[in-house]
C-alpha cells in the first residue's frame, strides 16, 4: 500500500473511532464511550483491590449523575437551539473542572455523566458542587437574551459488591432526591440510604 492511502486510512479510522464514542454536539463521550471507558477504570480498582497488585493505584472511583433543571423550559421559551448552546455551555464548565483523567459524558438529553477516577463520594460532592455553583453564577446569553439554569445531580461510589450498572442506578436514585427535594443541589446515594 502507498503512503498516501496507509494515512488516510488512519485519518478514517481516527474519525469513525470519534463518531462511535464522542457526542457530535457536546465534545463529551457518548455514553458507550463512557461505559467503555468507565469499565477499564473498574477493573483495574477490582484487581488491585483483590491485591493481583503490590502497590494500590486506584481505590475509588465516583459517578455523579447530572440533570439540568428545567431544561424542557429552556427548549420551549428559546427553542432547541437555545438547549443546543446550553449543553455546550455546561460541558465547557465542567471539562474546565475535572482532571484529565476523570471521564465525562452525555448520558441522554439534558443528562451527563463524570466518572470521578481515584475520587470517593465527599471528593466528587466537592467537584459537583463548585460545577453547580460556577453554572449557577454564570449567564448565558443567546439572541440577547439572558438565561440563568441549575442543575441537580446524584452522586454513587464503587464498591466491591456494584458494578457500572449498578453505579449509576444509584446515583440515579440521588438524583431524583434531588430533584425532589427541590433542584440546584448534589445529594449522594450514601445518604438516602441512611435516611
């Protein structure tokens, strides 16, 4: 083969490797890229856990769930390409917040996913919470008009007896005590538990 094709088959492959794991709008994972991602970093924790290794790397591993509050209003009043600018807006927050090893998705619609790596529950309410009160403080503007919007979010941390699934079910759970419990807060699986 030439060169010249050797590279564009890897500019191809490059791409197409893009399309199947990122979300085109966001720059954020898709979520098989997270869960793909996501799984590596649990069994690495799972071996070293079992001590298959001598010195522990990796102990935790947090998943915080977020939800934009109210974002079926921002759609309706400004349109979709208002909720469009939206996403984007908090994605670029929270990407300036996380570490470059932390994983970061869209889990569907107004819903993204951080995969805290080395990170325990009262670490990744410490990161959901300056997201949130950074997003809260800011103002989007679109077509000159000015938009403020929250978000709530669910909180779950690894242990031997969850999987990804698992994970994520839970804080998923947090979630939705947070939203009922009134929006614009971060509430963590540990603590509905113990209620």
């Amino acid at each position: 083969m030439r060169k010249e094709t050797i590279k564009s088959l890897k500019a191809e492959v490059k791409k197409l490797k893009k399309l199947a794991y990122y979300d085109e709008l966001t720059g954020l994972m898709n979520r098989r890229g997270f869960k793909e991602t996501a799984e590596k970093f649990l069994r690495q924790i799972a071996r070293e856990r079992e001590g298959k290794r001598k010195k522990v790397i990796l102990s935790f591993f947090s998943v915080v769930l977020i939800d934009l509050d109210h974002f079926k209003k921002i759609n309706d009043i400004y349109g979709h390409d208002a909720g469009d600018v939206a996403l984007k807006h908090i994605s670029k927050i929270i990407l300036g917040r996380v570490r470059d090893i932390d994983i970061v998705g869209r889990w569907g619609g107004e819903e993204i996913v951080l995969g805290l790596v080395g990170a325990n529950e009262n670490d990744a309410v410490l990161v959901a919470d300056s997201i949130r009160e950074r997003l809260a403080k800011t103002v989007l503007v679109f077509h000159r008009k000015k938009i403020n919007f929250t978000f709530s979010a669910g909180i779950a941390c690894f242990t031997e007896s969850t999987s990804l699934e698992g994970i994520i079910a839970q804080a998923d759970k947090a979630l939705y005590q947070a939203k009922h419990s009134g929006r614009n807060r971060v509430i963590k699986y540990s603590d509905i538990t113990r209620a």
